[in-house]
C-alpha cells in the first residue's frame, strides 16, 4: 500500500523512538494486523527495561534545555508539525483507518484534529498567561507565573491511535515540557508514522534530542511510567480499568494524574425534539467508529409519547447501514478492532439478553467476502432496564439500548444513573428543558450539548469527564495548566520588611 511507503512503515520497524534517534526495543516485538482485512501491517520492536532507562535519560536532560527555549519559539517548532502533518493527512489517515479500522474520513477527520491543536497551542504559546495580585504588605508585589513540569508521559487507546497523543504533546511542547508517548499495543505503526513526520521538523529546528520520544510496548512500559518518580505527570486515555490501575500507582508517588478513562454516553429525545435531527445524531453517536468511541451514544432516553414512532425509524435506518471496508467511502460501518472485542460484543449481547433486555435490531458477526478478518459485527439495538448490569457497563461495540421516560427529572436521573460521567446530549426544542439539562440539578457530565449528539470533540473546548470517565481535562480551553506548575513571587521593592499577618519579630 502506498501510503506505508510514505509514512516510512516497513515490515519490521524499530519501535523506541528519542525523536530522531530509533532503537529496536529489546523485548520483542508487536504484530500489527488489520481489523479490515486481516492483513499483517508490520512488526514494531517493544521496548525493555533498559530502553526505556535510556529514553527517561534522554528525555530529563532535553528538558533542561527545551524548558530555557522561549514559548512562542516552542510554538513555532508546533506550527511547523502542524504544517508536515497538513502535508501528510491523507497517507496517515489512510493508516489510521487501515490499522484501527474506523473511515477513511474519520482517519482523516483525527489528523485534522492533530492539525487543529497545532494551530490552537501556537497561539497559546504565546499566552501562558499568570495573574498579578495586589499585595497586602506596601512595597510589594505579587504575581504567579506558569513554569514549564517537565517529562509528561503519555498513554494513549486504540480508538484514537494518533489524535490523543497531539492533544497533549502539542500543549505540553509549548508549555516547555517534553513528552514520552506509550502507544496502544493495538496501533503501534500509526504511532510509528508520527514519529517520521516529526523527525524531519525536530532535525530542521534543532530540537534537543529526548523532547519528543516514543516507547512501544504493552502494559508493562506503560507501567514503568506510572510508577517513576522522574515523570510529574502521566497523562492516560483508556478504559476504566487501567486508569483505575495507573491513578493508584501515580498518587502512591503523589504525582499527577490527567485521566481521560471510559464512557457510558446517552441521549434525551424529548417530545419536543425535532426527530429529524435526533435520528441523525443518534445514528451516528452509535455507530460511528463502530461504537469505539469514547462519546459513542450507548443510551437512548426517549420520551413515552414518541418512543414507538422513533423505534421505528431508528429500526428502518439501521436497515440501512452498509457494513464493511472503512476504506471504501460508501460504507458507513467498519469492523472492531479485534477478537477479543467481538467476543466482547457477543457477551454483551447475551448478558444483555439474559438480563431481560430485547432486541429490537439483531446483532450477530458477519462472514463471507470482504469480512475475513473476522471483525466486522452488525450495529444492534436491544430495548432494555436503565439498571440492568449490562446498560451501566460500557461495551466497546455498537449496542444501543433503548429506554422510556415520563418526566424530564426522570430523564436526567436515568442519565446521570451509571458510573461514567463523560458525554450526555438532549434533543428538544424546548428552551425550558435545554436549561434545565445544562443547568447544575441537569448533565452530570464533563460534555453537555443541546440538539448535537454525544460523539466527537472540537478543539478549543475542555474534552474529559467526571466519575468514572477520570476527571481530565484536554485540549482545549485552559487544558494547558495541566502541563505547568504554578510559582507564586512576591517581590519586596521598599526599604522595610514588614511581616505577614501583622506579626512583629522585633530584636
Ligand atoms: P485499554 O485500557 O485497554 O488500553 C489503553 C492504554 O493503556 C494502552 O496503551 C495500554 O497498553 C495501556 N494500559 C493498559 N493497562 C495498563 C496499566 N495497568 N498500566 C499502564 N498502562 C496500561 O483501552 P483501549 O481498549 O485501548 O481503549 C478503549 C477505552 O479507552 C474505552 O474505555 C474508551 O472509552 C477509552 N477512551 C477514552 C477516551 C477519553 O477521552 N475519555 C478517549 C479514547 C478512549
């Protein structure tokens, strides 16, 4: 495939990366296969123990540099990634869709995002902004100001295998830090690829070697950064499982965690949706990516008095999704990543029946031409209790779950009833009812749209979510601070030393 060649991606690739330096990775290596179509992409060294004491070393002594470099320099060397990505966004799309499997045009849609938090951290580069303080003492000043962390490291999922590692590294680089990325074992070439198409632009600026370093590998690399002392801060997307694993170890240590961990994403249709609409964005929130987003629409709260009339033409246009290669523009549904998350789906589906849920839409595998890999699965949707075990558990598959409501306190009540709190959407045109939803006794989530769905992000806004969805923070808005740690000064410009609180300390 062309875009391989582009990228730099060969059949065997080394997989530890100081940015423009590589290392094979003593630990073996990973396997890439495509969910599309079964295919062997590459292989991709994991890294071992003493590579990644050789990265961590690296990394510490590039940011005692790169932290000296002025920020709208930093932002500069940011604006020109941002340009090599422009320039290679179709072959890494191409990648993105062929090794995760999600459309060509969400792959190309995730590099735009990269694009986009380039452009957005330029401009922050220059506004890292501090407050100034009116100081109670006379003679004095006071002011803080935003001093750069130091190594970030950066887990980062399958679903999102290249776009969440420039949400924080971009931000991160301008803030004067320097960033180990741990790829998703699932994507490891798309991580890869990154690595070439910045290489070129670090060498070009003279970028201390160590500011941007990748480390292939499974759990356990991703493990050595959650425990080391020597990283401040460790920024990691993922389930709930693992963000539950590495926030314990992080804090055990008292460093600092930025999680951004599962959802469990639902819509309100009120009765005075425009139903139009509502189908569009629930069709779309449940089957985009195959349901592998992080925003995936899981839940569906329809009012009681359209719910039977929405059913149905939810129903008809699941009828009419067309299942199969993401890389043929014409299909709306690509495959799951893997086995292991179709069998997921299966047992979802058969938790979900035993639990007395009812399907209104069958799920099943598909087989035959064109489905080889064995990935591909049908979107379903099963009628089912707010409560059932199945419903408050995310299942990282097309499932929606259907469910009825009288009263919009009902409505919100079913929606803020599960343990993930990260994107929640109302369909109405009833400003009475978008108030309430957005209002404090509404959403409990970190993302609350009004007649939009749950699925997708755009720069510029703070993307994460609260309970079990971690309580990060990226992106957009004042994400920034999460990457800096905050100096309060306070300068005495007078002849005397007056203490605080009035205290004398005469001699
Ligand atoms: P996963 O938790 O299996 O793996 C994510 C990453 O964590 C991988 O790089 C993996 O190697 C690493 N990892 C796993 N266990 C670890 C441990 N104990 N210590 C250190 N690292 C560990 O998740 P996945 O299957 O790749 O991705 C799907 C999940 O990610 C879903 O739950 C989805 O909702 C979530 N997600 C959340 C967001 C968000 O912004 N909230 C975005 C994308 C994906």
């Amino acid at each position: 495939m062309k875009f391989l060649a582009e990228l730099g991606i060969k059949a065997e690739n080394p997989g530890v990366s100081t940015g423009r330096k590589w290392m094979q990775g003593s630990a073996g290596s990973i396997s890439s296969w495509s969910p599309v179509d079964g295919q062997l992409i590459g292989q991709v060294g994991m890294a071992g123990e003493e590579d990644y004491a050789q990265v961590i070393a690296t990394a510490a002594k590039a940011f005692e540099e790169w932290r000296t470099i002025p920020a709208p320099r930093r932002g500069e060397v940011v604006r020109q990634i941002g340009e090599a990505l422009r320039a290679q966004k179709q072959a890494l799309g191409s990648l993105v869709s062929y090794e995760m499997g999600k459309s060509l045009q969400e792959g190309l849609g995730e590099v735009q995002e990269m694009i986009d938090i380039c452009d957005f951290a330029v401009g922050l580069s220059r506004q890292l902004y501090g407050l100034s303080m009116h100081s109670e003492r006379p003679s004095h000043r006071m002011y803080e100001q935003w001093h750069p962390l130091g190594i970030v490291g950066i887990i980062s999922a399958f679903n999102f295998p290249v776009a969440v590692w420039s949400w924080n590294a971009m931000l991160a680089m301008v803030c004067g830090d320097v960033c180990i990325w741990k790829p998703s074992e699932k994507t490891p070439l798309s991580a890869i690829a990154c690595q070439h198409i910045i290489a070129e632009v670090l060498e070009r600026n003279n970028v201390p070697e160590g500011v941007l370093c990748v480390i292939n590998g499974g759990r356990e690399t991703g493990e050595l950064l959650a425990a080391d002392l020597r990283v401040p801060l460790l920024s990691a997307t993922g389930s709930t499982r693992m963000g539950k694993a590495v926030a314990a170890t992080v804090a055990a240590r008292l460093g600092r965690s930025l999680l951004e961990l599962g959802g469990n994403n639902a819509i309100i249709v009120s009765r005075d949706a425009d139903l139009d609409m509502a189908l569009i964005g629930s069709l779309f929130g449940a089957v985009g990516t195959a349901g592998q987003r992080c925003t995936t629409t899981r839940r569906l709260i329809i009012h009681e008095s359209v719910y039977d009339s929405f059913k149905e033409k939810l129903v008809k246009a699941y009828g009419q999704l067309r299942i199969g290669n993401p890389l043929d523009e014409t299909n709306h549904v690509g495959p799951l990543i893997d086995k292991d998350a179709v069998n997921a789906y299966l047992a979802a589906i058969a938790a979900c029946k035993e639990q007395g849920g009812h399907f209104v839409v069958e799920g099943g595998v598909l087989s035959g031409a064109g489905y080889e890999s064995g990935c591909y699965v049908k979107p379903c949707i099963a009628e089912a209790k707010p409560d059932d075990a199945i419903v408050q558990t995310e299942t990282f598959a097309p499932i929606l779950y259907l469910m009825k409501y009288s009263t919009l306190d009902e409505a919100i009540a079913i929606q803020n009833n599960v343990p993930q709190g990260l994107s929640s959407a109302i369909m109405t045109m009833n400003l009475r009812e978008a108030e309430l939803f957005l209002s404090a006794a509404g959403s409990d989530c970190g993302i609350a749209n009004v007649n939009i769905g749950t699925s997708g992000a755009e720069i510029g806004g703070a993307f994460g979510g609260e309970k079990e969805t971690g309580g990060g923070r990226e992106s957009g808005s004042d994400a920034w601070k999460n990457y800096m740690r905050r100096q309060t000064n306070t300068i005495n410009y007078g002849t005397q030393l007056p203490l605080a609180q009035g205290i004398k300390f005469d001699l």
